[in-house]
C-alpha cells in the first residue's frame, strides 16, 4: 500500500517582508490559502524578530498556532481561547545581562533591555534621536500598552523583574559597535546581530536565533524540521530556512536568504508568495 503521509506537515513562516504585505497586513487571499492548508495535521508557525507584543497579527490566523518570536528567544502558543501562553524563553542569566550593559554603557549608547512584555529604555548620548524615531514606528500592541518604558539606570532591581531575552542597542554605527564588543560578547557567552544600515544591534544569548527557537519547539511537538517547509527574506532568516526540510526564500529576499533557500520563489510578499507557493506544493502533492 502506497504512503500518501504528505511530505511537509509544518508551516514556517517570517513575517516582515514574506507573509505580510506591503501595508503590513495578512492579504486576504494569503489567508484564505492557509485557512485550507494549516489544521491539526498541518501546525503553523510564526518565526519573527518580533516581541510577542508588536502587533504579531496571531488572532486572525488559523492554527494550531505558534510563535518563535525575538527571533528565537520567546517561544509561544496560541491557546484555544486565543491567548498566547509562553512555552520557553532563552534568557540571559544576570550576570551575563549586567556584564553587556556594563559594557556597553562605556560607549555611551542607548540601550533596550527587551523583556517579554516590556522594554526599559537607557537614552544614552550615542543613539538616543535614533531610538526615538524607531519606537515612533514601533507597531505596538494595544494589549501591551506602553511596552516602552524609559529608565535612568539599568540596576538590579530590574534586571531581577524577569530575565533580558535581548538587549539592542542603537547606535548608527551598528557594525563598528559589534566589532568594538567582540571579545565581551564573547567572554559572556551572548552574540550580535547587526541590522545595519539600521541603527539597532541585536544582542542574545550565544547560539540563539529562529533556527534553535524553531528546533525547540519541534523536540516539544515531537516532529521533525525534515518535515517542516519555511518562508523568509531576510540574513537572520537564514539558519531557519537551512533547518527546514525546505526553505524558500521570497522573490524580494536578500542574498543571504536566496543562498541558503533550497527554491527562491517567482513571487514577492506584495504577490501573495507564500500563498501561490503552498498552493504549488499543495498541487504536487508534497504538502
């Protein structure tokens, strides 16, 4: 008897730039494609930079549904009433949380300390007009209301409320910086992520990103990523679509996602490609 156990079983998906379209929206055509595609037997992830509360559009998508969110450092799941309730969090330990911002405070940079449903802002004299103009654009989640909060001091106390999952840190000269911290960063067990020519760095945990978010929460599920088919465009996309057992970068994606895709796509996010592209896999018979 023939095996008809679809190939891909799984739904991987970034949001900025490959699901969502040019007005930051879920198109309704795209939602109408995974409202046919995604069920129980076929779960759906959302694997983005951003925190749980930036407006990650979860509610309206079908599911069973799951957020690899800060890039692969808060890791969630929609519950059957629609709430988001945290399965894992890869958080700094204090001591690595207090040896960054120790020394980065020495550059005289504005520092984010990102926890789950807050980031405490320290304006610094390198970055502070940048960091303004980034949380004007900041697509906030009216259930985390002022997820902003700004600090004088970075003490103790609020290092203790609940573990950093990421420190960012905005400077206009984001790859000069990274450089500049190496060995601390190093020495503490955390790493970067430029996101030049942006002026914002993005600081984890070593060994962090949607790759080991995404590996987690197959090891939770009990699949595998061989079964699982991605969507990015992005550099920190990447190590994503090289788990997945395939990865497809869209039309739009830069070099780096194009290169580790196994298919680049006919079709950017404004196209609705992650829709034509699970139809087309749909139709071969492998989804």
């Amino acid at each position: 008897m023939l095996d008809r156990t679809p190939t891909y079983r799984m739904v991987w998906t970034d949001l900025d730039g490959t699901l969502l379209d040019g007005e930051s929206c879920v198109a309704e055509a795209t939602q109408n494609v995974l409202c046919d595609i995604v069920g129980s037997h076929c779960p759906l992830v959302l694997a983005t930079a951003r925190g749980a509360g930036e407006r990650i559009p979860y509610q309206s998508l079908p599911g069973p549904l799951y957020l690899v969110a800060c890039g692969g450092a808060h890791i969630l799941e929609r519950s059957t009433v629609g709430e988001l309730l945290d399965l894992h969090v890869h958080g700094f330990t204090q001591a690595q949380c207090e040896g960054f911002v120790r020394a980065a405070e020495e550059h005289g940079v504005t520092l984010w300390l990102c926890q789950t449903d807050k980031i405490f802002v320290k304006r610094g004299a390198v970055g502070a007009a940048e960091s303004k103009v980034i949380e004007t654009q900041f697509p906030s989640d009216p259930d985390h209301a002022d997820i902003f909060c700004d600090v004088e001091v970075l003490d103790e106390k609020l290092m203790e409320r609940r573990p950093a999952i990421e420190i960012c840190v905005v400077t206009p000269e984001a790859d000069a910086f990274v450089a500049r911290v190496g060995a601390t960063l190093s020495a503490l067990g955390l790493q970067a992520f430029s996101w030049a020519p942006e002026p914002l760095v993005s600081v984890k945990l070593a060994g962090v990103d949607k790759a080991s978010g995404l590996r987690w929460l197959c090891d939770h599920l009990g699949c595998s990523p061989d079964h699982a088919v991605a969507f990015g465009d992005g550099a920190n996309d990447v190590p994503m679509l090289r788990l997945a057992g395939l990865g497809i970068a869209m039309e739009n994606a830069g070099e780096a996602a194009k290169g580790a895709a196994n298919v680049v796509s006919e079709w950017s996010n404004v196209q609705h490609g992650v829709a034509k592209e699970l139809l087309r896999l749909r139709g071969e018979g492998v989804l």
